[in-house]
C-alpha cells in the first residue's frame, strides 16, 4: 500500500534526526524517498514564521515549488509550561546557533533548576505540511506530553530528547528505540493524522 498516489516524494529538511525517523516511518510505503540534499543548490528557508504551522508550509511550499514534486516539512519543537511555552518555534536555536543540542539542553537544564520536579510538564509540538505541486498543502499537528529532567538518559533520538521524561514509558525520549518512539512521538501522532487525511482525499 502506498501513503502516496504519488512516485516520490521530497523531505524539507537538512536535519539529519529527522530524514533518519521519516525514512523509517516510510518503509512500509510504495514511494521514493528524496531529501533536499539530492536537488544542489535549492535555497535556504528561513523559518520566521510565529507558529509551527506557518513555518512548516512555508518551508514544504517553497520546497515544492523547486523541485516540482510533493514536499513534506515538519516544524517541531518544545513547548514547556513553567516557561509560558517556550522555546516553542524557536526551539532549534533557543541558545542562538541553529541546531546546537549540547547549548540549547543547557539553557534548558538552567531554566528549570529552581522549576519543583512536580511543576516541569512540557510536549513536543510537530506540524507537518505536505506541499502537492497542484497548489494544495494539507497541515497536520502532532504532540506528545511529557515532563523535563534535569539529567540526561538515552542515547538514542536528538534534540531535547534525553531530557524529556515519558512518565508512562518511565523513560526518556532518548532511551526509546526507533520503532517505539515513532509510536508515541509527535511526529509521529502526526503522520498518523497526515496519513488520515490523505486517505480520506485520495482513497
């Protein structure tokens, strides 16, 4: 069976954690997988938007546009509570560098040290936007809630993975295996509302 009535498909992302979940999260369908690695020279998004949503669709659309085939974006980050919901859409860079793990899980970490364990609920959010070459760009959101620790476990996933606590796992994001995590994970709740979707337009 195939997500897609379409032959391929390209991921807007150079983030290598998240080509590595949506490949595997593609296996078991019927469609060539493209990353914007294989299309040199396509231009940098720069992700300004206020909301998940506004950067996943900017991001999917433009990607689209370039290659002319169907592009998947996903914007994703934390959203915790005691810090009014941030870092949020600027989660990738809360510490300032783009995609530095080991400055953003320190500023983390620095936030919610006087944060009372009881008093650290936080989720991911992921919003993916698949851009159609038609114009169409369906949007779907993912979350999955948990709570911050203020020690690292797991070595597995990326991000802010080994400090989110999964209380009915009673494990970090990062001690999760691959298939267990796409399971759970907002990315993966919202493939699953993606694919949803997709069923009910193209079926």
């Amino acid at each position: 069976m195939s997500l897609f009535p379409w032959k391929q498909i390209v991921f807007a992302t150079r983030n290598k954690g998240k080509v590595r979940e949506f490949s595997q999260m593609f296996d078991a369908y019927q469609v060539e997988v493209k990353t914007v690695e294989d299309f040199p020279g396509l231009p940098e998004v720069v992700e300004d938007g206020e909301t998940f949503e506004a950067n996943a669709v900017k991001k999917a659309e433009t990607i689209c546009r370039e290659t002319g085939i169907p592009a998947l974006a996903d914007d994703s980050g934390l959203e915790v509570d005691a810090l009014e919901g941030k870092p949020g859409v600027y989660s990738a860079r809360f510490a300032g560098e783009h995609g530095d793990d080991q400055a953003n899980n320190a500023k983390l970490v620095a936030l919610m040290r006087d944060i009372p364990a009881g008093e650290r609920a936080a989720r991911f959010v992921s919003v993916l936007a698949l851009a159609i070459p038609d114009g169409e760009t369906l949007v779907a959101r993912g979350t999955c809630e948990g709570e911050i620790v203020l020690l690292p476990a797991g070595s597995n996933g990326f991000g802010y993975d080994p400090y989110f606590f999964l209380p009915e796992q009673e494990r970090t994001m990062a001690e999760l295996e691959p298939e267990e995590k796409n399971a759970i994970s907002h990315r993966g709740n919202a493939m699953r509302k993606l694919h949803a979707i997709l069923q009910e337009r193209y079926r």
